[in-house]
C-alpha cells in the first residue's frame, strides 16, 4: 500500500483491500488504478452532513461495521430461495451476480448477435489498458467518494453493448448479497449505438437476515436516437446497505426512461446524474420509495441541460410510515448554451405516522432565458376527504387508507413500460402495505 494518511472508518478498507490486492484482475496496469482511487479516498474521507447531497445520510452506521472484501469465488446460493426472491421477466435474459461476482450457472446464456455482454472481469483481464481508459479515477466531488471506493475494489460486473438498430430482449440484472459481512462493489456499464433500443433491469436483494452492503456504479452511454428504459429495484434485507451511482450521457435525440424503485433496506440509497449532452436528448426520472420501521432511503438526482432543444421529467413519491425516513435531493441544471429546454419536476411525499419522516429538495438552476421549467413539492398526510369517501362506501379504514397510498405510489408505477416488470412490482408494493388481499380485489 502507498503511504495516503490514513482516515477514520477507513481503515478496514486498506487492510481489506491490502488481503486481496494481487489476487484482482487487470494485472499492474489496474493494480496501480485500485491504489490511485484507494488513495484518494483516504485523502478525501467519507461525505460529511456539510456536503450537501450526504446532509441525511447516516453514514455513521456503515462507518462503524466492518465488511469483508468480497471473495475470489462466489458464494453458493440457494437456487430456489433465488427464485422465490428475485423477479420473474418473461423473456428476460438473466444475469446473476453473486456478492459481485457473475454466476454463469444461475445466468441465462448471453450469445445474441444484437448485443455483447462481457464479463468486466474478463474485460479487466484481456483488455486492461482499454478499461483504464474507459474508467478513470473519479475526482474530488463528495458524490464521487463511493465511485472511488467501487474503483478501489473493483473486480466484476458487466459490459453491456447493443448494436446499432438492435433491439434484444430485456436484460435482468440480479445482485445477489449473502453471507455476514459481505462487500461487494459490482460496475455496470451500457452503451446503446446509434438506433438501438434496449431494457436494463437491476435488481438488488439479499438472501439471508445477515447485514451485507453492496456498492455498485452504472455508467450509461446513448448513441444519437438510442432508447433505454433502464430501472433500479432496491429491496435488499432490513439490515443491509445498498448504495448506487447511475451516471449516464445522452446524445442527439436519445431518450432515457428511467426508474428507480426502494423499498427496504437499513440504508438504501441511488444517485442519478445524467447529462443531455445531444440536441434533443431528453430523460424521464422517476423514482418511489417506501420507508417502513428504521429504514433509511434517498433518491438523488442532478440533471444537466447542455444542449439545445433537451427536455426533461422528473417525477418522486415517497411514503415513510413508523420511524423510516425518506430523502429526495433533486437538482436540474439549464447551462447557457441550452436554449429551448424543458423541465418539470414534481415532488409529493406522504408520512403515515409522527415519527415518520422526508425530507425533500427540489431545485432549479437556470442560466438561460429561453427555456420552460417548473417543480413543485408537497409532503403531508392522507386526504382526509378522499378517506371519509372510501370509508362512506363501506369501506374498513385499514383497507382506505392501504388503497390510497397505493394510488399515490402507482402513479410512478405506471410509468414503467415493461408490463411484466410493473405488474410484479405492483403485487410486491400492494403486498408491503396493509390487507393486500383486499387490495389485490381492487387491481
């Protein structure tokens, strides 16, 4: 290891990373990188409640665990209990990552002349100097800390290319954590070539009741008039960390459909920046939490403008009931010389209990004058008329009150256009709230 100062809550990081340093893919070429974005983590430190982006984050209680790097080789997995856990996508072709690793037994075959899938353990391993390239060192920025530490540790996940024109079948992601004390810092990156048009699904869960943290990166890269619908299903154990950064550039008249969906976790957070780098490139953001117990989770989001012609929604719905807490951190930036864009983000949050609580804040930067933005944002509780009309239609109050804030939350849910996807992410939300029998009636 270099001689970086060393820095609180850091430590079992450089003695980890120190354990399994040789054993990494990419040879001296990314040995080299790992110690660079080790370092400089070291240098930085963990976010703090003065960055901004991290003012809510409880990162005492990831601090204070020590986590084991993950292992060379996967550990085995229940197939079944997989199966009853992970979601079911007709048509889908599966990809399983096993505490970071790929499991080739559990995936579906990955030959399809519309698109490659590498293995980024192999890509690290034949291609090093290509991938030193591809990934540089993150900078200093607050939310870019993990991203160094996904570098630091990184040893698989997936490279995604789809050819241009192509359209294959959607591609299920499923990251799977067991094992106590299990780290895993997977990277997944996709690039769609000019006309192509694809579906990404990346589904987080954990196996088991031990506390596991995962800490992934996705980088997207869209061609001139490319299309992805690409979701983030967060739903690991109650005890476990899920952290995500989503970055993605769009180019000319590209379109991306995002979602992302939290609905356990002890600490569950995804950080999306995207960039409309094209004329006319344009981003649907959508994202839904569900905060129950001691949960923690937040939806981050910046937004830039810096073409012409862009266009962008935003859409967050949260609910928090009992001590959970939920976060949505939402900025859009309009650049100079980003004429005729469009923005609209709205922020509606829901708190079913006192100690329940989300905290929201939206916000605009624009630096040009000829553009359509506007954002809005409500946190607060029930209608209590809309819950006196379900009760005056003989309705029980557990069942009016479960139906309304299923109304609320599928009004993101509906967005989704994989219809397979958004029907079982239904079941799954109505069955998260109280009476789902009854609710299941109603859908």
């Amino acid at each position: 290891m270099s001689s970086a100062p060393a820095v609180d809550g850091l430590q079992a990081y450089v003695a980890a990373h120190a354990r399994i340093a040789e054993s990494l893919p990419g040879g001296e070429t990314w040995r080299a990188v790992r110690r660079e974005a080790l370092d400089r983590l070291l240098q930085l430190g963990w976010p703090t409640a003065r960055d901004e982006s991290w003012k809510y984050v409880p990162l005492r209680l990831l601090e204070k665990r020590v986590f084991e790097a993950p292992a060379a080789e996967a550990l085995p997995v229940d197939a079944t209990a997989l199966t009853q856990r992970a979601l079911s996508l007709a048509g889908a072709r599966r990809i399983v990552f096993v505490n970071g690793t790929l499991v080739t037994s559990l995936s579906s075959p990955l030959v399809d002349p519309a698109l490659e899938v590498t293995p980024l353990a192999q890509a690290l391993q034949e291609e090093p100097d290509r991938l030193r390239v591809r990934l540089p060192v993150p900078g200093d920025d607050a939310d870019q800390r993990l991203a160094l530490l996904n570098l630091a540790f990184l040893a698989d996940g997936a490279e995604i290319r789809v050819r241009a024109a192509a359209s294959p079948a959607p591609l299920h992601l499923q990251f799977v954590s067991t094992g106590a004390r299990r780290a895993c810092h997977p990277r997944v990156l996709i690039e769609l070539e000019a006309g192509a048009q694809a579906s990404v699904i990346e589904q987080y869960l954990t196996l088991g009741d031990a506390e596991t943290f995962t800490n992934s990166v996705t980088e997207i890269r869209l061609g001139p008039g490319a299309r992805l619908e690409h979701a983030v299903i967060a739903e690991p154990d109650a005890r476990s960390f899920v952290l995500g950064t989503l970055h993605a550039l769009l180019g000319a008249d590209s379109r991306l459909l995002t979602h992302r969906v939290l609905v356990s976790g002890l600490l569950s957070r995804f950080s999306l920046k995207v960039g409309l780098e094209g004329r006319g490139a344009s981003v649907d953001a959508n994202a839904l939490l569900l905060a129950d117990g001691r949960e923690h989770l937040e939806a981050h989001s910046v937004i830039c403008h810096r073409a012409t012609d862009t266009r962008n929604v935003e859409r967050f719905r949260g609910v928090a009931g009992d001590r959970g807490r939920g976060v949505f951190n939402g900025r859009i930036v309009v650049e100079p010389g980003a004429a005729r864009s469009e923005s609209q983000q709205s922020s509606r949050a829901l708190l079913l209990s006192e100690q329940a609580e989300i905290d929201s804040r939206p916000q605009l930067e624009i630096l040009n004058n000829d553009v359509k933005c506007s954002h809005g944002s409500t946190t607060g509780q029930l209608d209590p008329n809309m819950l006196f009309y379900l009760l005056s239609r003989g309705l029980d109050p557990k069942t009016a009150r479960a139906l309304l804030i299923y109304a609320f939350l599928d009004d993101v849910l509906a967005r989704l256009e994989l219809k397979d996807l958004r029907q079982q992410l239904e079941r799954r939300i109505s069955n998260a709230l109280p009476d789902p029998q009854r609710i299941e009636e109603f859908l």
